[in-house]
DNA sequence: GCCGTCCTTGAAACTTGTTCCAGATTAACG
DNA sequence: CGTTAATCTGGAACAAGTTTCAAGGACGGC
C-alpha cells in the first residue's frame, strides 16, 4: 500500500531517488513541525520545502495524518535503537520500564511542537491509517517488552499490563499537550503504572 | 466544584430563546453524529439542522472542536447522575469503578458513531479549547472518584491512580475507536488497571 | 414607546487538506 | 537508441472549517 523503506514485504522497492524524496519529505516535515507544531506542517508547504510536487507528496503519504505518523514510527525507531545501545538499568522490569519512559519524555519535552504534532496525529488518525497507526502500536509494545526484559512470549496479562502502560504513556502526553498535565505529574503517572508490572519471578528464566 | 450544566460563573446568563438555541445545536449535533460520526457533523449542516446562522454557530461554539468537547460533558453530566441513581455495588473501591466505567463502556458501543465523534475531538482538543476540556476532565475525575466512595480530600497518590485509570479509558477507547483494541481488550485493561486503586481502609472512615 | 447595544442572519470570502488532470520526465525493457 | 508504462510536475478545482460584514431584530434602560 504505502511504500515502505524498511519492510521489504509487500512493497516495490524504491529507487535512490525515491529514497531520497520520500526522505526529504520526511526531514521537511520534521523541520515545520519543530518550529510549529501540527498547524504549521500545512501538505504545500512540505511539498515544496521537499521540492517535489504536491500530488508527489500525497502519492507517497497519502494525508498529513499517515505523514506526521510516519515521522512519529521514524522516530521511536530511533529511540528504540538508543534504548538498545544504553538500555536502562533498573534491577525490577518496573523500574527499567519507567526509566525508559522518563528518558523518552525527557527527550519529547525538548521538541514539545514536534511532539505534538506528532501524538496529535497520532490519536487522531482514524481506520485509514490503520497500517502505519499499527506499526507505531507495535513499536511502542515492542519498547516496553524490551524494557522489561522477558524472554519467551509475554502471557496475557502481561500483555494488558502493557497496554494499559502505553495507554497511560499516550494519553499522559496528550493531557500534557494540552495543558492539563504538568511534566511532573506525566513522570508520576508513569511510575504509577509501573507498579503493575510484576516483579522479575526468581524461579523462572530470567536474564 | 465541577460547573453544573449552566455555570453560574463566569458568564453572563443567556435569555430563554438563546438557551433553546444552544439545546437546538447540541441536539443537532448529537443526530448528526450519531449518524456518521466525526466527519458528519459539519458546521452548515448542524447550523442549519439547528435553524441557526452559521456566524451563530460560531458565536456559541468557537470550533467543532469546542462543539463535540460540549456534547461530551452534557453526555458525562448524564452518566454522573445515572450512576448517582443506581451506584456500583461492589465491595471494594477498585471494583466499583470497575463497575461504572465497564458500564459506561457498555453505553458507548451502543452509539460506535457518536463515541468516535465526541473522543476524536476531545483528544485532539488544544490548548485553545482549554476550558472546555478541563471540565470534562474535572466531571470524569468526579465520577472516578464517585466510584472510589471515599469522603474526604483524595490525597495525591490517589489521585495519581485516578489519572491513570483515566488515562486507560480515554485510550483504550481511541484504540477502540481505531480498530487496534477489541472490546474484550478494553473491558480487560479497564480491570487491569483497577487494580491500581488500593483497597478500603477497615480503620479509616467509609461508608 | 424610544434608543443604544448587543445578537442574529445570510452570504461571501478565506484557509488548508485533498483530488484531479494533462503534459513532461524517468525507468525498464527490448 | 526507441517504446512503453509508470512517475513526477504545475496548477486548477473541490470540500469543509473558519472569518468577516452589512443589514435587520431583540432586549434592557429610560
């Protein structure tokens, strides 16, 4: 459907120069976003920051939504490969849980217009975006399960667990865009639901 | 506290036509919503279902935003009063709320379309339509703590766990709301979560 | 009843996301 | 190369949220 850098099922693979554009777009994107948040990533605009046409821009990216959300997959990409690299290093999966999540706060607070556009995008995409929304999901689930640090396949509960840890981390940042959340309480809503996460079972496999 | 329906406060009282007028809108809305959800309701058309100006519209409610946030807390006021009449009857805190927000869950797959309209807006509702969300904010704290039962000021971690649990149902309904949750996962995350809320204290005052 | 003020109306204009199209460019293949 | 299909471009056009404005109506104070 969307043509995808990194997956190389289900796609026809990009040419350099499709590569090139479709990253550019994105680097656009990023730019107005920084300096102004969801409002100021207006589709002509990133065409021609991206200099392609802009029926180019909505062959790749078929609305701003799946564009600001692909931005948003780009970056917890990063984070992830980050987390990967110096991975927290709390003694309980609860607390390597918040420690990631704090981390990626501290980063989010230092482009709080970026962050909104891209969460706002986020929350507001609808089933049209399901494929690029699902791979975000995904990757969040993936962060959190990394933090915690288990090895075979996470039972059901710990798999609602989870959820409701992204849940709380999803809808924190909105309550916090929006004015309602100070960045203390994000950080204390955070621990909070990491105390769901049960602690690492002497007994069984453990890293 | 929390503003009732009209708010003394704050704001100057509107004669008898401009309150059938503001009935007038958010009825329409609600029809138009409930029919076809967030893209349906279109300013002309609820300005003309409503048999008012759209610059009127306007006047009442600033944005569609503001519009679906309003149709939101009028549903909430709804759902505070019903729970008042029969209240969740389980033992522990943690149940109850269980109980009201799985009711209140229930009520909302009833009308997918009109559910998505008024989320969709409320979470991607900005700074500018503060006020608005903050109520709704305030009228959800209120009927979480309803269900929690205790009497006096909630102390902070409390309301830390309260956050949470609202954080869970505002985005477990988006996820809902997306396709990316089952129902059975919402009912499971909003139990998950419950179990946050700490027990009834046998030496402290309660019902 | 009269007057000044605020409210409502109808309609046009403006903004920005999205779609459409005809012609130019590029890539793939023989 | 030459051909053919796919892609890209520039630009117009459309859709829906929002703004603006002049003229008529309602309301409260006198």
């Amino acid at each position: 459907m969307t043509a995808r850098p990194d997956s190389p099922s289900s796609a026809p693979p990009l040419t350099e120069r499709q590569e090139a554009r479709r990253r550019r777009i994105l680097d656009a994107t990023v730019e107005l976003a920084r300096r102004g948040g969801f409002g100021a990533v207006q589709m002509r605009e990133v065409a021609d920051s991206a200099d392609v046409a802009l029926g180019t821009l909505y062959r790749y990216f078929p609305s701003k939504i799946h564009l600001l959300v692909a931005v948003l997959r780009d970056r917890l990409e990063g984070l992830r490969e980050t987390l990967h690299e110096r991975p927290p290093g709390g003694r309980e999966p609860g607390a390597r849980v918040v420690e990631a999540l704090t981390r990626a706060f501290r980063a989010l607070r230092e482009e709080p217009r970026l962050t909104e556009a891209m969460v706002r995008a986020f929350t507001f995409a609808d089933r049209s975006a399901g494929a690029e929304v699902e791979a975000v999901s995904r990757l969040t689930t993936a962060i959190v399960l990394d933090a915690v640090g288990r090895q075979g396949p996470p039972p059901p509960e710990l798999l609602s667990v989870v959820r409701v840890v992204e849940h709380t981390w999803h809808s924190a940042l909105i309550g916090w865009l929006s004015g309602r959340c100070s960045g203390e309480q994000v950080y204390g809503d955070i621990k909070t639901v990491c105390e769901l996460i049960p602690a690492e079972t002497p007994g069984g496999a453990h890293r």
